[in-house]
C-alpha cells in the first residue's frame, strides 16, 4: 500500500512539473511571439485547462504522499506533497491579480501593458515551475533511497555464509538440542540450517533436527528447561 501510495505521488507531481515546465519553455514563450492580441486571446482557454490539471495533480500528490506517510514511510514524504499543494495558495494570491487584468474585457490587447502583464505572468508562473520541480526532486529522492535499502536488503548474502554473524548476534543465542526436543513457553525459534531457516512455534515438537543447534529469539516469555 506504502509503495503504490508512493508511487502515485511521484506520478503526480512529475506529470505537474512536466507541464509547468512546458508552459515556461515552450508555450507562453510561443505565445507571446504572436504579439499581445493573439496571445491574451490564447491565454484565456489555456488558463481554464490548466486551472482544472493543476488542481487535480497537487491535490492527488498531497493525498498520495500523506498516505505513503500514514502507511510507514518518513515524513519527508508529506513535505514533498505540501510543498507542491503550495502553488495552488501562490497562485491565488500572486499570480491570480494578474490572470484577472488578462481575462478583463476592458484590456486594450494592443497595448503596452498587455505585454508587461504577460512578462510579469510567465515570471510568476516560473516560480510556480519551480516549486513543483523542487517537490518532485524530494520524491525521486526518497523512491531512489527506498530502491536503495530494498535492494540492499534482497542481496543480503546466503545464510550459510553468513552463519558466524547471525548465531554471535546481541538478540539471539545458541542452545543445544533439549533432550525431549521441546522449548517450553510462548516463543519463536530458528533453526539453522544449510538450505535456508525454518520458523517454528513453540512449543512443538522439533522433528529431524538431531545434532542441530537451535537459534532462540530472547524474550522473557522463554523458558529453557
């Protein structure tokens, strides 16, 4: 569940940045070069459309990352997602008094200040890119971590090889086969061996481990007769 929330929310916020990016590079440069006329007249459907994806990626990633924190993972995860849920606050106290003098009918798109509202805009709106980028770079980092430590985790070395250090470990400790082959009291045990570890519960009866030597988690609720 963790890792699908996860997931979801590094979906989100790259889908975010890619686009607010595209905007910054690619889209408002392009439309300011047709001249204040053509671009205020482009700028209003645009606004709209993007309104409705911005809303809906920044408020999935902040959900997403939320419950990737809820399900165990750090809480680096919700920085991330409040981080990119704040360009909506931005955009409705900064940006917003400048979309309304572009979408204002009264606006002369011929004029001069048609040209500087459109500047001041994609200013603005690069921050706006910025910010998202910014959230998507803790996301990646903390997918690439937890890649990391899982990969860490499932390369470990085979239990054979690693036999000296798992039996000399501060948790557990070695006893010999008891002679009624049973551990008394509410307890987990391991036994080693050279295809891997069995998990038993105790007590039970240990079938075919004659001259095995048998790994006992220490608990207060082990009793060794």
């Amino acid at each position: 569940m963790g890792q699908i929330a996860e997931f979801v929310a590094v979906l989100a916020c790259g889908l975010f940045t890619g686009a607010a990016v595209y905007v910054s590079l690619v889209e408002h440069p392009a439309r300011t070069e047709c001249g204040g006329e053509i671009a205020t007249v482009e700028f209003a459907p645009s606004y709209h459309r993007g309104t409705i994806l911005q809303v809906t990626l920044a408020a999935v990633c902040l959900l997403s990352s939320s419950a990737a924190w809820l399900a165990g993972a750090t809480l680096w995860w919700v920085v991330a997602g409040v981080l990119q849920v704040s360009v909506i606050p931005f955009t409705l106290i900064v940006i917003l008094p400048t979309n309304k003098q572009l979408l204002s009918p009264t606006l002369d798109k011929r004029s001069a200040q048609t040209g500087q509202l459109l500047a001041r805009w994609g200013v603005l709106h690069a921050v706006r890119s910025a910010l998202s980028a910014l959230a998507l770079f803790y996301c990646c980092i903390f997918s690439f971590s937890l890649s990391l430590n899982g990969a860490m985790l499932s390369d470990a070395p085979p239990r054979k090889a690693n036999r000296s250090g798992f039996l000399e470990s501060d948790r557990i400790r070695t006893l010999d086969l008891p002679q009624d082959r049973r551990l008394h009291g509410n307890c987990k045990i391991y036994r080693v061996r050279n295809d891997g570890r069995d998990n038993c519960q105790c007590p039970q009866r240990l079938q075919g481990v004659s001259g095995s030597r048998i790994g006992v988690l220490q608990s207060p609720e082990c009793r060794y007769p």
